[in-house]
C-alpha cells in the first residue's frame, strides 16, 4: 500500500470549511482507480491539516496525480487553504483495532 501526504495551513475559518467539505472530497476521491481510504486530520490550535490518502499500489497512486493535484487545488481554492506539501510514502504498516 502506498500514501500521499497533503499537509496544509489554515485560518479557522478555512478549515471549518475544509471539514465541512471533507465527505464530498472524499467521494472524488473514491472515484479513482486504486483508492484505499483516506485519514484527515487537524490540529485547530495551529491550523495546520494533513489529509493521508491510501493507494493499493505505487502505481494507482502515480495514475491519480493530476486528478489529485486537480482535486487538491480545487479544494484549497474554495477553503482558502494554502497547501504547505505534498510527499508520497510506502505503508510500512497498518493497523486498526
């Protein structure tokens, strides 16, 4: 499995609404071939956000680029986030209880 990590400063005001977006985002998203899952998370004393996204393969995740990138900037535009990084990782391990 793979993960493509978007990590993103905001106001308070942008990540509410980044939030409140979150499940339509998720849906395109779900849309791509290869996609696992995702994780969003937010620290809202600092407004920094991550949104992990999980890929079956390395492959998957290189083919959905463009429309992540697409996606990624379409979602900052409406929010008013300002994308700090991309970095794409192999999951060495998962886990959920």
């Amino acid at each position: 499995m793979f993960a493509r990590v978007s990590t993103y400063q905001e106001t308070e005001d942008s990540l509410a609404e980044s939030v409140r977006r979150t499940p339509a985002a998720v849906e395109k998203a779900r849309a791509m071939s290869g996609f696992k899952g995702v994780y969003s998370l937010v620290d809202r004393s600092s407004g920094k956000s991550m949104t992990i996204t999980l890929w079956e393969t390395e492959e998957a995740m290189r083919e959905s680029e463009e429309a992540a990138n697409q996606l990624r900037d379409d979602e900052a535009a409406a929010t008013g986030a300002n994308i700090v990084s991309v970095e794409r990782y192999e999951v060495a391990t998962s886990e959920l209880y």
